[in-house]
C-alpha cells in the first residue's frame, strides 16, 4: 500500500522582502530526540545561531507559536522561520512587463537579477521582487533563466496553475528563440543544428559535452555580421540543459561575447560590477495558454549591448552607476581578459 504524504499546512509567517520562510518537514527516521538536534544537524550555522532563533521565539510551528527547543522531534511535523538574509548589492536595472493577466506575468529580466532565490541572491531576485513591486505574494516562477542572461521569465500568479505551465516547458510546448553577439567565423556553416549529451554536475561551474545519447538540442542561426568580426545570431533551444546555448557557440569556435564560463573560467567577479554583461537574450517565446487557451507572441525590447555600442559595452572604466538600463558595460576580471574587451575576439577553429 503506497503511503500518502503529508501535505504541509499554510506558512503561519508572512513572505519578509518578498521572500517565502524556510519550511522544514521533521524526518520520519533518524538520530535527533528534539527539534533543535535536528536544525543543528541540518543546518551547518553553528549550534549558537540555532540557539539564539529558539531562545528569540522565531521557529515556530503550524499554529504560528514559538517552538521550544526541547520540542521532540516528531515525524511528519513542520516548523517555519526566517533565515538571516545575506547582504546583496541591488542590482541596478529596472524589470519590465511585458505581458499580465489574472493568470501570468512575463518580465523583462535585466542581465546580473537571478530569476529566483537561491545562495547569496536572495532579495535581489526576479521573483521577490516582482512580489514586492506588484504585491503579488503567491507569484511563483514557471521556469527559470542563468542569472548573467537577460531576457523574458514567466511566472505565475496562482500556485494551483503552476503546474500546468511548468508543463509547457517540460514538454517544449513552448517555442523559444534567443539572440546572442559572439564572433564571426565565416568558415562555420550556418543554419545548423547541435546535438550532443551536456551533464552538469553539483557544485562544478561548467557544464561539459560527454558521450552517450544526445540530450541538448540547438538550432543556431547567423542573422547578421560586420566588418569589426561579431555576429548576431539566433539561438532556438530544442532542450533545457542547463548553459545549454553557451556550451553550443562555445563548441562551434564562437563562444558568447561576456561569457565568464566557456570556452574557459575566469577570476570571480566582485559584487556589484555590473559591467560587460553576458550577451546572451531570452528574446521571444510563444506559446498556447494551457490555462485561457489564448496564443500569446512576446518579445524582449532589450537590446544586446556589444551589438549596438561595442566601444560602450567593452570600456574598462565603466561603473555600475553609469550602467545603462540594459546592464551594459564590462567585467573586469584579468589581464588577457581586459585587453581582449576591446577588440572583438578571433574565432576559434569552428566545429560541432
């Protein structure tokens, strides 16, 4: 007989910066008499931090009252609280609508906004701050974009119809296209289509191409080309691996102008450099509603820096203040990498 889980009951604490608290289902099996054994062991903060969120009432449970650290740590329950929210440098650029009904939200995210919270992006991030900005505390994110890649997020306003638009992408009811600005090989042909099995492993920056079955599918485009070498080209994902469009160009010898990833890995970037952005756009998707059955064609009205005002988007002495609203300017990470800004970089030898 399969055994029903247990559903969680409603957050007893309210969202705090358009950021939901942390839930923790209390294990059916283990070693932890009380719940404060269970927190510590869960939660590597030191058993002081626990300590002090128990001794301030801030764990609480279902009914919205404190929990005492003595609490046993009974199967099956919840417990709820607020984590302390890291301090995050805003990022600068507005986060534009471009389509709302009582059902969705699609936005315009800005390169450098995380789509979600997740690790030091908390706050900063497309869905708490849509959250704040609209007043929408149910909205939840049906899908997600890379962090340095702007460009169109859908995102839902009732959590009982996530699902079914979560749906569209799994099963790639949903069309897609992308632009991106890299360098011009005139020796690689276009249109073609990649195939090849990506992995990405936790906790490893890159993803990487290994044998076996394909399971990354792109189809890429040259739209446009100068004399300078870039190129502007259009991306058409089949699949979603993860950096699944920069491992691509990366591949075919024309890695995404910006990419601080692919081909190779570069220093960390300091917090609040918005300069020199990925150039890479969500820029259009079209899809069926599974909802109202409405045909919905959506476009980004953001431009790719480096294509339109490459001597802007490669100088070195920009900062975010006089970032532009598309989050144009440069990275500053090392030598080869700051010469190689002001010039566009050679292809390599093209392949797939």
């Amino acid at each position: 007989m399969t055994r029903r889980r247990r559903t969680a009951p409603p957050s007893p604490l309210p969202q705090r910066d358009g950021v939901d608290p942390v839930r923790v289902r209390l294990p059916g099996t283990g070693p932890w008499a009380t719940v404060r054994d269970h927190l510590v062991a869960r939660f590597p903060v030191g058993s002081d931090v626990v300590d002090g969120m128990f001794d301030a009432g801030l764990i609480v449970g279902a009914d919205g009252r404190p929990v005492p650290a003595g609490a046993p740590c009974v199967p099956g329950l919840f417990v709820w609280f607020h984590r302390e929210l890291p301090a995050e440098v805003p990022v600068p650029f507005p986060l534009e609508i471009v389509y709302r009904d009582e059902h969705i939200v699609v936005a315009d995210k800005p390169h450098f906004l995380a789509t979600t919270p997740r690790g030091s992006h908390v706050t900063q991030t497309a869905l708490a701050r849509l959250r704040r900005e609209l007043g929408i505390p149910l909205l939840g994110a049906a899908h997600r974009l890379d962090r340095l890649t702007a460009g169109l997020v859908l995102f839902t306003v009732r959590p009982e119809e996530r699902g079914a638009y979560q749906t569209l992408f799994r099963d790639r009811l949903i069309h897609k296209e992308y632009e991106a600005v890299a360098p011009h090989d005139p020796a690689l042909a276009l249109p073609r289509t990649v195939r090849n099995r990506i992995v990405k492993e936790r906790g490893v920056l890159t993803a990487r191409e290994v044998e076996g079955e394909p399971n990354a599918l792109s189809r890429v485009e040259l739209l446009d080309h100068r004399a300078d070498g870039l190129a502007r080209y259009r991306l058409v994902p089949g699949t979603g691996q993860t950096h699944q469009l920069r491992v691509h160009m990366s591949d075919l010898g024309v890695p995404i102008l910006g990419d601080p990833l692919y081909p190779e890995v570069t220093g960390p970037v300091p917090a609040g450099d918005f300069r020199r952005p990925l150039q890479l756009l969500a820029r259009a998707m079209e899809f069926t509603d599974p909802v109202t059955g409405a045909r919905h064609r959506l476009r980004s009205g953001r431009t790719l820096a480096a294509w339109t005002s490459y001597g802007e988007w490669a100088a070195e002495d920009r900062t975010a203040g006089h970032c532009a609203s598309d989050g144009r300017a440069a990275v500053d990470r090392t030598t080869a990498d700051r010469a190689a800004a002001h010039r566009p970089p050679a292809p390599r030898t093209s392949g797939q």
